[in-house]
C-alpha cells in the first residue's frame, strides 16, 4: 500500500471511530438551565446625613436545585453616613410570594454602599418552592419599592 493511500485510509478509519464515539457521548446532557431575573431599583433614603440612593439586585433559578432562587443585592448611595468613614446603610427585605402554591417568605439585609455599584451582600437563597414567584423589594426608611416576576424551576 504507497503512503498517501495509507494516510487517507487512517484518516478515514479516525473519522469513523471519532463518529462512533462522539454518537455515543451524551451531547449536552450535564448542562443545567438557569433563568436570570433583574430586581428593579428600589430608590430610598437611607440612613445617615443626606444619604439616598437606589437598591436592585439579581435573582436566579437554576434545575439543578429546584424550589430555590438565589438572590443578590447591590445599592449605590450618595450623601455622607453619621459615622466617619462608614458608607450609608439601609436596612432591605425582600418579600417573595410564590403565586401558584401560595407559600411566601421574607429576607433581610442591612446593605450599605457608595457611588461605586457592587454587589452589598453574598448571594443568599430563598426556599420559594417550585412556580411563578414575585419578590419585592421594601427598605426601613421611606423609599418607593420594586416588585418582578421569576420562574423557579
């Protein structure tokens, strides 16, 4: 057999295993979903001298761990705290509702923040359960909430 006929038949003989054992493979199988949510911004006052600003945050569900939404809080304030070098503060809530099993919850959170937006709190969990499930966002001192919708897996 000359080389180049013997090349071409290795290639073939590669393609068609490749072939075979790609067949085999579960293609995408391991790939969870996950359905990300934007809270929208609650605008507040918040405590300290002149301090105000806006609370949002994200929310996701993933099918990997059905019933909960992972959630996360980010503010951005301007004014000065009553404390040297402590940023404004605000006490949050977030109250979900889940819409098709009636089960609702509440979580909490003192975020405090700057004129740089990031991220005020770890991500925490809320055990929503399985639904449409609407948060809102409500803060301790006089502010205009926000609500949104989220599909928990």
């Amino acid at each position: 057999m000359s080389l180049p006929t013997l090349g071409k038949s290795i290639a073939i003989t590669g393609l068609a295993l490749a072939g075979l054992f790609g067949a085999a493979a579960p293609a995408a199988a391991d790939q969870t979903q996950d359905r990300w949510v934007n809270i929208p911004d609650t605008a507040t006052v918040a405590h300290g001298i002149a301090c105000g600003g806006r609370i949002g945050g994200v929310t996701v569900a993933t099918d990997a761990l059905p019933g909960l939404v992972y959630v996360r809080l980010n503010a951005t304030f301007v004014g000065m705290s009553a404390t040297p070098g402590v940023l404004c503060s605000v006490f949050a809530t977030l109250h979900w509702r889940n819409l098709d099993t009636g089960a609702t919850g509440s979580w909490s959170a003192d975020v405090s923040g700057g004129l740089l937006d990031f991220p005020a709190e770890p991500w925490a969990h809320l055990e929503t359960g399985s639904g449409r499930v609407e948060v809102t966002l409500t803060t301790d001192r006089p502010h205009i909430p926000s609500s949104t919708e989220i599909t928990v897996y």
